[in-house]
C-alpha cells in the first residue's frame, strides 16, 4: 500500500505541475483592521440544502489520487486542496460521508479534525496548527481510505455494474461520498485525477486523458485534468470494464466515449451521433464550452446525467421508441445541453436549477420537433394545463421547494417557450446565446436572468413577464395563446 500511494503521489505531483495550478503557500496577508481568527460557517445557506457547502474559503483546484480495488470496493484516497480563506480562520469544514480519515494537514503542517453527523453527510471540522489570515492561499491534504458500498448518513453517489466497478453520480450533494470537499455549485474549482484500474479494467474523470502510468502489479494510473472550474456535483470518475471509443465533432473537438467491453459494435453507432448534437446546438449557442466531450454508457445506472465534458447514461436508455426512431437522441442532447446551461454556467445555489433544466428540456423538445418525432407546443401546452397545480405543490419554477420536479424541468421550460413568444425567435436565441458567452465559467441566479434579458432585448417590461412566470403563484397568460387554460 505504502509503495501505491508513493507513485500515485509522484505522478499527482507532475500532473499538478503540467496544468500550471497556483503554488498555494502559507504566508499570511497583512489584515489593516488586526487579526480575529473565526471558525468558518458550517453550510452557504443554500435554500434547499441549508447545510451544503461550508464558508470561510474557495477553493481553487483540487487534485484526487484515488486507488480502487473492483469486487471488494475498497479504496484509499488522497485529496489536495488549494483554496483561498475569505475571512480570518481559525477552523473550517470539509463535507464527506463514509471515509475514515487517516491524516490531515493544513499548509504543509498536521492539524486536527472532528468528524460530526452533518443535515447530508458529515461535517469535518479541521482546525490548522496556525489559524489562517483572510486572503491567505493554503492546502489542505487528506489521506483517507474506505469501502464504496459502505454505510452512509446520506444518500451514496456510487453506481456499481455487472463488471464489479463504479461510476459516480454525485448530483446534487452526494460527491462528499467519493472525497472531503466543499461540496456546493457555488464554489467551482479547475481538477486533477489520478485514478488507478487493474488490468482488465478502465479509469474515467473529468477532462483530457494526460498520460498513464504502469505499475508493477499490472494495473495503471490514469492521470486527467479539467482545465476549466467544475461544481463538485458534476465529478464524474469510474473504473469500470469498458472501452474507450475516440472521434472528433465536426470542428476538430476532441472526443471520447465509455461503452461496455464486448458492446462495441451496439453502442459505437449511438455515441457516434454526439457530432451531429454539438453541431446543432453550437449553431445555437456558440462554441463548446469545455476542451472535451464524450458519453459514458454503464449497466451500473439507470438514467442519464450530465456530468462534467463526460455525460453518464444506462445501458437501458437505448432503445428505439414503438415507431422504431431514436428518441433516445433527445435525452443526449439534453444532457449536452447541460455543458453550457449547468456545468459552463452553474447555479450559485440549487433554488435556481431551473435554469438547468428549463434549456435542457426546451431544446431537447426542439430538436425532437426539427426531427419529426414530436411537437414541442403540444408538449408545453400540456405543462401549462398542470403547472397551476404543480405551482401550488412544490413551488413555481424560480422558488422550487425541492429538486426533481415537473416544476423545475417541464416548468422551467414553459417559462423559456413563454419568453420566447413574447420576445420573438430572434431575440430569444439572442439572449440565450449571450447568456452562455456572458457568464461562462462562473454561477448565476435568476436575478442575473432577468437583468440579462432586459440589457440584450432593451424591453425594461420583461422584468415583470419573467417575475410572474418564475415566482408566479399561478400561470400567466401564454403569449399567443389567450385558449390554454389550467386544468380544474
């Protein structure tokens, strides 16, 4: 154990190095108002998850070794975090669940740590040797190690297949079950990964494949990094028995995909369409945001999501609809239309994931209509005859009380179909593809939404249209159509 970790250390330290991430040391800044170190909050308030994320620091990068045995599920981790304190510290919080924490250290020095019961997961409380200034850049370093079938507080990101592996899919608050992280959209950071796979087996994660490197046992390390900032929910590592399949989309962006060993042949003709999908959604919002893309396609999940440059599917989803077409193109594209509404541009809390799912939808219905499998009125007349209700339930679509609702998705999307008949073809494609270009890499709120559409269509009355469809208790008219009414 001691001579896996030392490698993966090393090639962790190169990889770092290779993707020019800050030097994070200990000085400290010079404070004009004294110093008065404070613990750092315990959650960033986020209306529906009060507890996620922690205050106090942002993070930067983080860089993961993780080393994982198939079967047995057992793993043994390193995590370094370089972050920046955003007040005076003397303590702060990591979110994780299910890990036994072997060490840690803050600048360079040992600290101590105290593992409580957390709202979902547990908190880390990690105090330093020395307390930290506001402003000062440090890095933490956790060793911890455990079983990915192991018990939990909360609810696990781990999705095990057939083949004896993994795959994660940490949304909206679950990737403290892969690492001690800060576990909210708000706080985005660029990742390195360092993830061994035995012989036999494969290793994913966010970003571009750098290099490998053999070890004596016969297993590998596979070393990635994602140059560009990610939430943490969107981590997407794996080992599993698959095969990379490569391509590139039809300007010269880098693809890979995931497919079952053995499946080649099934799957290489679906992940294949990715280049025609970034073709037509590029035509509408500009340039991919990310320096990669590609399709993991595992037996080990049953849905679909869009993890960051590397979207997970089920091996079930693809299947052709009762008149024989691939309806299943509709849900790839609604995860690929996440790369620019979710991932590029993020949240700064889960109350506003309607602008997640809204675009998704909208324009998987779009493309399923350019393609004569479905009709996207009739779709969105049928969400405006049960949104009152949804509404009243669990919460219009800007103010939702919980994720995974009707509300959020088909809502959210009512709300985008809505604007774009107020405002015209034209100026809605505008918005929405100055709105990815705008707040590239960062979070937003449907605050900024509104305030955005108002500059770029020059309509100040569009500030009210929007307040009454996303915080509306009931539907406003549908511009257009005076006939569609709720359903009693």
């Amino acid at each position: 154990m001691t001579t896996r970790r030392s490698a993966l250390k090393l090639g962790g330290a190169a990889v770092a190095a290779a993707v020019a991430v800050p030097a994070l040391g200990s000085t400290a800044i010079a404070q004009p108002h004294g110093f008065d170190p404070k613990p750092g909050s315990d959650g960033v308030g986020d209306p529906l998850f009060p507890t996620l994320g922690n205050g106090g620091y942002q993070v930067v990068h983080y860089d993961l070794t993780f080393d994982f045995t198939p079967v047995t599920y057992d793993f043994t981790a390193v995590v370094r975090i370089n972050a920046k304190a955003t007040q005076d510290l003397s303590a702060f919080n990591l979110d994780t669940d299910g890990h036994t924490i072997d060490s840690v250290t803050v600048a360079g020095r040992p600290a101590t740590w105290v593992l409580a019961p957390g709202k979902s997961g547990q908190e880390c409380t990690v105090t330093p040797a020395r307390p930290l200034h506001n402003g000062q850049a440090f890095t933490t370093e956790i060793r911890y190690r455990g079983n990915g079938k192991a018990p939990r507080l909360g609810l696990t990101g781990w999705k095990f297949g057939t083949d004896g592996g993994f795959a994660s899919a940490a949304q909206s608050s679950r990737a403290d079950t892969f690492l001690p992280c800060n576990d909210t959209p708000s706080d985005k950071a660029t990742w390195t990964f360092h993830i061994s796979a035995p012989q036999g087996y494969v290793a994913a994660a966010n970003g571009e494949l750098l290099h490998k490197t053999p070890r004596a046992d016969g297993s590998t390390v596979w070393h990635f990094a994602l140059r560009e900032r990610m939430a943490t929910e969107l981590i997407g590592i794996a080992v599993v028995k698959g095969t990379y399949l490569y391509g590139t989309s039809h300007r010269g962006l880098p693809l890979r995909h995931i497919v079952p060993q053995g499946q080649e042949d099934k799957y290489g003709p679906i992940v294949a369409r990715t280049a025609d999908h970034l073709a037509w959604l590029e035509a509408k919002f500009g340039r991919y945001p990310f320096s990669v893309y590609g399709v993991h396609i595992y037996d080990g999940y049953t849905d679909a999501l869009e993890n960051q440059t590397l979207s997970l599917f089920s091996t079930n989803w693809f299947k052709l609809d009762a008149n024989g077409r691939p309806g299943y193109e509709t849900t790839m594209v609604h995860e690929l239309v996440h790369q620019w509404f979710g991932d590029s541009v993020t949240p700064h809390d889960w109350q506003q994931a309607w602008l997640n799912e809204g675009p998704a939808v909208y324009y998987a219905g779009l493309y399923g209509e350019e393609r004569g499998w479905s009709v996207l009125e009739d779709k969105m007349k049928a969400t405006y005859e049960k949104l009152d209700a949804v509404r009243a339930a669990d919460g219009p679509p800007g103010l939702p009380k919980a994720l995974g609702g009707t509300n959020i998705y088909d809502g959210g999307a009512l709300v985008l179909y809505a604007l774009s008949l107020r405002i015209g073809q034209r100026k809605f494609d505008k918005v929405m593809r100055e709105w990815v270009k705008r707040f590239k890499d960062s979070t937003y709120t449907s605050e900024a939404f509104i305030r955005h559409t108002v500059d770029v269509t020059r309509d100040s009355s569009l500030d009210p249209f929007l307040r009454d469809w996303l915080f509306g208790a009931v539907n406003p008219p549908m511009p257009g159509h005076p006939d569609w009414k709720a359903s009693a």
